[in-house]
C-alpha cells in the first residue's frame, strides 16, 4: 500500500469540510477528481473512510483512525522535508554545545535566546563539564562546540579556537572560619586541615585535573558553585570560586576573600569546534560569541 502525502491531505480537507464540493473549491479542482482520489485511497488501504450521505459525507469509525494516526505521519514529511533543505543550506538540524561550568549563567541564558530566535529549526542542547571535561567533549565529538575551554587547546589538528579571554579567581572562607582573622597571606601549611570543596572533573578520555587542591588535602566533591558556596559559608570547607560569583557575597559581607603566599591564576578561556563539517550554526555560535560585547561577559566581566 503507497498513499502520497497529497492524497492524505485530501482526505483530510474532505474530512474538516464534510464535502467533496468545498473541498475542490479549496484545491482549485473539480470534485470527480477528488473523488476519484477518495476512491483510490480507499481501494488502496482496503476500507471505507467515508459514508456518503447526499451532498455531504461523514468519515467511518476507519476513516477516524486514519485522519488521527495520518496527523503524524504529515508531520513527519514536512520536518523532513524542512530539514532536507535546511541541511543542503549548511544549516545543521542539531548542534550540541558544551559549557564550561564558570560561564556566567547569565550571558550563556542570552546566547541560547538569541540562538532560538535565529535558528528556530535547529535542535540546541547545552550540557555543563568541568575543567578537561570540555575539551574532552570536544574531542570526543560529544560537542560540535565549547564555550569556555579552560589554559590550552590539547592539539590544534581539526580544532578552530579562539581566546575569549580569562576568568579571575577568589580564595574565599566564612566570616566565621578560623581562617578568617588571619591577616597575613595564607601558607598551604595552614590549608590542609581543611577540607577543599572541589566540582570533579567530567573528562572521561583526558586526565581528569583539579581547579585546587593541596597534596594531603581532603576533598569535597559537589555537583555546582551553588552547593560550593553554601558549604563555605557553613564552614564545612574552603576554595577557590570564580569572582564573578564572589563578588556579591564579599560586598555583603556573606564572605571573606584571603590573600595566599600561592594564589590561584586566572583560567585562560577559549571557545573552540571542529573544523570538520562545521555548518552555518556552529559559525554563527563563534561569530556571536567573538563579539566583544559578549566575550567580555563570558570571563565574568560586566
């Protein structure tokens, strides 16, 4: 059984209208030829679809089903149509972005925004890694781009990237943690007893790394920042967290930055895709995000 998507789109017209008549008004056609596609449709699918009653008709229990089950199927054809096109046009139908997880949420909300309203057909997903996780999603081809690739690119084979500038890191405890009234640069002599709260590394195929962590140091592994900075305010650990995030709570008193004797760098930040099939969208992203106007926030900049 071959039905076109042209015939089901008749039956459907002739469904929503009750009437042949109407429904050869519609397609500028006389209506012994859509009756005659009626006809053939049924002959094909070996059912009755409609019940003739005088000028107008009724769809059998049968010819309900079809109408409801060919909804999907019409769907289908005209994604894949769409997407056929979209693709001969370099226009990829998906594109997967990897996050570097001290990305201002804020400026990655207003890229995806501006991203649906330029590519709505496009299918984006967004996924966070942390440290070597986002080159290691890159290279493994889990992401077709990354924002916020941390210190250096691994291997320039088959890699576009780009500076996007460098994040700037506080060494923040509570206003209440026995670290607090210290008034000279903290030695790593003093920040082994405490434990570090530390986001672990999401690279599967690169050595996984640590954004600090002293030899002899315990670590405490939580999902996010969010969760870091509770448990730095509770006392329960110490570490680095990026300064765009500390900034709010320092000014308000809610924590404490301290001076060290060995003070964490700033993160060198790249954007970064593979060179190989890359399409209209993934060089809208990198054109988008080489802006400085955006760059510059992605560091946390204002």
């Amino acid at each position: 059984m071959f039905i076109s998507d042209e015939t089901i789109r008749v039956v459907h017209l002739v469904a929503k209208y009750q009437s042949i008549t109407t429904a050869a008004e519609q397609l500028n056609k006389v209506p012994s030829a859509i009756s005659y596609t009626i006809k053939k449709a049924e002959e094909s699918i070996g059912a009755e679809l409609f019940i003739r009653k005088g000028r107008y008709i009724e769809l059998t229990p049968a010819g309900s089903y079809f109408i409801e089950h060919s909804k999907t199927i019409l769907g289908d054809l005209d994604a894949l149509k769409r997407n056929t096109v979209l693709i001969h046009d370099g226009i990829e139908k998906e594109l997967s972005v990897a996050v570097n997880n001290i990305i201002p949420t804020a400026t990655l909300v207003e890229f995806i925004r501006d991203f649906e309203r330029e590519f709505s057909s496009t299918t984006l997903t967004v996924n966070l890694e942390v440290y070597n996780g986002c080159w290691d999603a890159l290279y493994s081809k889990r992401a077709d781009l990354v924002i916020g690739a941390p210190h250096s690119v691994p291997s320039t084979e088959g890699i576009i990237s780009e500076p996007i500038g460098q994040l700037e890191w506080d060494f923040v405890v509570s206003p209440q943690h026995p670290l607090a009234g210290h008034l000279q640069p903290l030695e790593n002599a003093e920040l082994r007893q405490y434990s570090a709260i530390c986001i672990r590394d999401t690279a599967v195929n690169f050595a996984p790394q640590q954004a600090w962590l002293l030899e002899g140091q315990k670590p405490l592994f939580v999902p996010d920042f969010a969760t870091a900075i509770a448990l730095i305010q509770q006392n329960v650990g110490i570490g680095y967290i990026p300064h765009h995030l500390a900034l709010p709570l320092l000014n308000n008193g809610q924590l404490l930055k301290k001076p060290m004797q060995e003070h964490k760098h700033a993160t060198k930040l790249f954007l970064a895709a593979r060179s190989d099939g890359m399409g209209k969208v993934c060089r809208w992203c990198m054109d988008y995000l080489l802006q400085p106007a955006v760059s510059g926030k992605l560091g946390g900049g204002s």
